[in-house]
C-alpha cells in the first residue's frame, strides 16, 4: 500500500522509488504482485505516462485511509497522543459553507498543519460513503439511521426587505399582502419555492409569482439590499445585513418551526483524529453563533 501511495504522488516508478529509499526495479516488482493479488489494474502506464485505473482511484483513498488509521492505532498502542493528520473531505450548501464553513476551515487549518482538507460547497445532497465526504453539514431533518450526528444550530425561513422599500410600500402585517407586492426569488433553494406560514388560523402556503428570478441566493438578497422587493431567504443567510440594517424582517409572528443545522460525519468502531478534531472545532464555533440560534415559530395567543 504504501508503494502504490508513493508511485501516485510522484506519478512514475521511479519518483516512488526515491520518495522510498528503494530501487525502481523493487517498485515495479511489488505494484506488479499487488495487482496478481487483486486480479484487476491499478495503473495504467504506457512509455510517457503513469495514472490510475477507476479502481486504483478507490484502492487508493482505501489505502490512505487504512495506513493513516494504521498510524493512529500504533501511536495509541505506544501511549502517545494521536496527530490529526491526512486528507479531510468535507461537504455543506453553498452559502452557508462560504459564510460559516469556509473561516472555521482556515482556521483549523493553521491549528493543525498535517490535515488537509477538500470542501464541497454544493446545494444538493451528498452521498458520503460514495463521494468519500467525512464531514457533512445538513440543514433540514435527518433520516432515521444515518450517520452519527450532532445538532449544532437552527434556522428559519424569513422574509426581508429593505427598510427604505419597507418605508415606501409598506410593512404587510398579514402574507396575503405579499400576492400583490414585488417579488424577488432564487431558484438555486427548493426550501424556498413555496413560501409558508403559520398563524392563529393554522398553516398555509401559496406560491409566488416573481417578477425576478435569479439563480443564487446571494443575487436575491442583493436585490431585496437594493430596495427592489421582498424576498425568502433562511435567516443565516441575511444575518448580519440585518444587524447592519440593512435589510428588516418582516412577519415574523408568522414564523414557521425551526429548521435544525447538524453536523454529520462518517461513523464507525473508532472516529479518526482529524474528523473527531474537525467536529469539535465547528460545533463549539456554529453552537456559539447567534446567527444559527434563530427562534421557530412563536407562541400565539
């Protein structure tokens, strides 16, 4: 395994060979046996190059995995502390990892030099086990019998406006209200399509006809900033431009429950360093912020 490791990195026989201390014949002997016993090709080479095959792709990550667990194993065995260390892969939706995910990322980073970490910042769901992710934030309900999570915050669906639109047109003070006014709305969230709404006379919903359909969250919410219309975003989203004043809320007596942020990771017998280290930094960071404590739907009379 650990061969087939450094043939990767240097991409040729003999860079492997150097990276360890052994001669590219040795080398070349044991990728050879390696593959006899797994009856399939790791790599595909030819006289100018060397890469991996589909499956030497996944017998690799598998190799990086078991060795550096391996490690770990042989540090707790000889009763030192284990390093965080090797690869991190981890997963949340767009915004939310470039507002929250992406600093704590940094800064994790610059706690711990042997981690490396790949983010895939993507709004849609992510198969871990298939796309290798260790770490994943989730907004929303997590299904029965997923992998061990840990709560961190909750949020809700706000709608917002400028406070100079606000002055010009109004502050509604029921959802109705909003069928007739301008609309902004982003088809990059399905959280968002149907806007709904809880109130004394129970919940109900309706659809928006936007005059502005924009594919980003972000662009919505600048819109709303510029003092075009309302628009429905999660309250993590628009925090701070509300605490700078710059965009208002509006119906909030109408708030529905509270959608819950957690963090998930890859379980089993034993959590490694890295993702254990990873989990307990963001949770203590995202539990402390007050933009990830939004209320859920208020007590009416």
């Amino acid at each position: 395994m650990k061969v087939l490791l450094a043939v990767t990195e240097a991409e040729s026989f003999a860079g492997g060979a150097r990276l360890l201390g052994m001669s590219p014949p040795s080398v070349t002997r044991a990728i050879a046996a390696l593959e006899a016993r797994l009856g399939t090709l790791l790599l595909a080479r030819n006289t100018r190059s060397l890469r991996l095959t589909e499956a030497g792709r996944r017998y690799v990550e598998d190799c990086r995995r078991i060795l550096l667990e391996l490690e770990e194993a042989e540090e707790l065995a000889a009763g030192g502390g284990v390093r965080p260390r090797g690869r991190l892969t981890v997963t949340a939706p767009v915004m939310f990892g470039e507002l929250f995910l992406v600093p704590l990322i940094a800064e994790y980073l610059d706690a711990q030099p042997d981690v490396e970490i790949n983010a895939l910042l993507v709004d849609r769901l992510v198969n871990m086990v298939e796309e290798g992710v260790d770490v994943a934030v989730r907004i929303g309900r997590l299904p029965e019998g997923d992998h061990p999570a840990l709560q961190v915050g909750q949020i809700r669906p706000v709608v917002c406006a400028s406070p100079a639109f606000l002055d010009r047109v109004g502050r509604p003070t029921h959802p109705e209200e909003l069928r007739e006014m301008p609309v902004v709305m982003s088809s990059a969230s399905t959280l968002l399509t149907q806007w709904q709404f809880a109130g004394a006379e129970g919940t109900f919903a309706f659809t928006p006809s936007p005059r502005l359909l924009v594919s980003s969250n972000q662009a919505a919410i600048n819109a709303a900033r510029l003092g075009w219309g309302f628009t429905r975003v999660l309250s993590y989203q628009v925090a701070e431009a509300v605490a700078r004043g710059e965009l208002e809320t509006v119906l909030d007596a109408y708030a529905t429950e509270a959608i819950p942020v957690h963090i998930v990771h890859q379980g089993g017998r034993r959590v490694s360093a890295k993702v254990r280290t990873f989990v307990d930094h963001c949770a203590a960071r995202f539990q402390a912020d007050p933009a990830l404590r939004a209320a859920g739907a208020q007590t009416r009379a």
